[in-house]
C-alpha cells in the first residue's frame, strides 16, 4: 500500500492514529465541512426515509417473531445511518455478500421484505432474492462471507469489469481466521472488495475490548497493506463519503477498504438474546441518544428541509411491510425434493433414512387434520 496513492481522507484518517472520520456531531451540526458529501436535499430527504422504512421494518419483525409467526431474527437497530449510506453506493452491477444484518443494503440491492420474511420463516426460497442482481443469501455462519467476497473480487479482476464487492461483518466475526485470511488474500491480489466490520460494541455479550487489543479494529488492515478507515456508524455523511471514496479506490483498480463503522447495537443480538443480562440500561440510553435517524433529523431541522411527516410515513411503511409478511406466510412450503435430493448425485443411506423419517412426520401432520 502506497500512500500517495490513497485518497486524501484515507490519508489524514490513518487508524495507526485513532481518528474517526466524522461530519455532523451528536446535535447534527456539521463539524468537518471539508468533508461533507456534495448531497442535494432530496436525496437527504431520500435516505432519511429509508433508515425510517428500515427502522419500521425492524420493529415489526420483532414484533412478528415474539407472536411466535417467525423464527429467530436479527435486529438491526442503530446501525441504519450505515446500511443506507452503502446501498446509495452500490450499484446494479456490484456484488453484495452480506452477513445476516445488513437490511437496509438488501432492499438497496432490490431484495424485498417477503424474501427476509420467507428467510426468517425458514423457507430456503427466500434466499434467491430474484430481483437483486449479484446478491449472495445472507450467510449465518461467522466469516464465511468475507471469503466468498475475496474470491468474488479475485473473479472480477480476472475478467477486467468494471464491478466492487460490498461485504459485512460484525466486530466479533474479526476473530474468525476467515477474516485474517480473507484479507490476506485480498491486499496480495488487490481486489475490489470493501469490506465493512459494523462495530456495535458486542459480539452476542462477548464487548469489543474481549475481542482484541489492537487500538481499532481499522487498524487490523495495516498488517494486510490495505488502506483501513475508522468512522462514525451512526453519521449518515461519515458512511456516505467512506463508502465513496472505497468505491472509488477499488473501481480504479488499486484493491481493497477496510471501513470500520464505529456503532452501536440498540437491540439484542437476536430475538434469542437478553442484552440486559450483559449490558447496562444506562449504556444503552447513552447510545440512543445519537440515534443514527435522530442525528439526521437533527441536521435536517438546522438546515431547513425537514417536511416529514413521521407518523404518516410509519402508518403507510407499515401496511406494506404488513402485507409482504402476509405473503410470505401464504407461501406454501418448498418441496421436500429441494431438501434432500439436490446435495448428493447418489443420495446416501444416512439421508434416505431422515428423508423418509420426515415424508412419515408429514403424512401424520396431515392426517391429524
């Protein structure tokens, strides 16, 4: 890595040093006007709205998934500023490989809510995202992804297009090997791949401070001869610009970003998760007031183009998002054939065995009718 070649703000925003790249501050005020994004109000106005159709979304899956109508979910509360600012990025013809809480860069892609619904409501089709061109299914497994994206950015330099790939992970997944050598791999070949850690300060209950002691987790790309940026995750123009000017940087065939998006998770882990078992209330409160929606409301209202009417808007997000589930629970259940027959060209005995243990299981769920 040369840093000649860096963008300025990679540059000045050395994590050797331990600075955060941030534009507007808590109350929404611009502190860094040199590094303000060139943004017209109305895609402003547009990005506020999709945190707000991200965050309405959130709710109601929780809400869905503690009637017992959904399987186990993962909140994406607090980290929406990040989501929105990469889906304004990426493009058709980018790849995304998510991790399992990057709603907002999904619907960006063209994912739609009944696809998560039919994913979280465990039906395999709700992977396929039909209308998401270059978008890989979410992927559970810690890492995994991060894999798939260096040899996603590998693929795309061999083929000379003209295409980034978006990729996620949280601050505990930087202990995975896959992160260390997804990174390796991808400074030695000089990928176009940006790949993104959501800092939200827990690892399920394991805090950052457990996971490592370097001074960041943007630094872990210094080792690697990559450029690395610590930013402000809850500041909608800090993302923005990172996400730039990465972009900008692997499109012009100089490799890979490492972006930490410096955040914080307001919610659990997952539905399956008591954060109050490993976090104090007042923490949380600290946190939830620089709300990433708060901190962009706050600047809008400065600057004279605030015009939402907020409860409007979630009573219209809700009855589409409502009925999207609806959809998704009216889906009928894919084959068993899609289960069993599709791993093997010879199917083992182990799988014989289950496969005809569960047509029996459903013979007698339907007979019990």
């Amino acid at each position: 890595m040369i840093q000649k070649d860096l963008p300025e703000v990679l540059r000045d925003f050395n994590p050797l040093e331990d600075k955060v790249l941030r534009v507007i501050d808590n109350d929404g005020h611009v502190v860094n006007k040199k590094m303000m994004p060139s943004l017209d109000d109305e895609t402003i106005i547009d990005a506020y709205k999709k945190m707000l159709y991200e965050r309405v979304a959130d709710e109601m899956a929780i809400s869905y998934q503690r009637q017992g109508r959904m399987y186990t979910y993962t909140p994406n509360l607090g980290q929406e500023a990040i989501h929105i600012a990469a889906g304004l990025n990426i493009r058709e013809q980018d790849w995304l490989v998510p991790a399992f809480r990057e709603m907002g860069v999904l619907l960006a892609k063209g994912v739609t809510m009944k696809e998560m619904f039919l994913f979280y409501l465990g039906n395999e089709h709700g992977g396929s995202f039909k209308n998401a061109n270059n978008t890989l299914p979410i992927a559970i497994s810690i890492g995994t992804q991060f894999h798939h994206a260096t040899g996603i950015g590998y693929s795309i330099k061999q083929q000379k297009k003209n295409e980034a790939v978006y990729t996620f992970i949280g601050d505990g997944g930087t202990s995975e090997g896959d992160f260390s050598e997804s990174l390796n791999f991808a400074g030695v070949w000089q990928v176009p791949v940006i790949f993104t850690i959501q800092n939200n300060q827990y690892a399920i209950s394991v805090p950052v401070e457990s996971q490592t002691k370097s001074i960041n987790l943007a630094v872990k790309s210094v080792a690697f001869g990559i450029p690395g940026i610590k930013v402000d995750g809850n500041d909608f123009f800090a993302m923005y610009l990172a996400y730039k000017l990465a972009a900008e940087h692997a499109l012009s065939g100089k490799g890979p970003v490492l972006i930490e998006a410096f955040t914080y998770r307001l919610g659990a882990h997952t539905t399956s998760d008591d954060p109050s078992k490993y976090r104090k209330k007042e923490e949380e409160e600290e946190w939830a007031l620089v709300d990433p929606l708060l901190r962009l409301e706050k600047y809008m209202r400065s600057n004279n183009i605030w015009n939402l009417d907020v409860e409007a808007l979630r009573e219209e997000y809700k009855k589409e998002i409502d009925a999207q589930f609806v959809d998704a629970e009216k889906n009928k259940a894919y084959p068993i054939d899609d289960i069993f027959n599709y791993m093997y060209s010879d199917m083992p005995q182990e799988l014989l065995r289950q496969k005809a243990e569960y047509e029996q299981f459903l013979s007698w769920k339907e007979n019990k009718k």
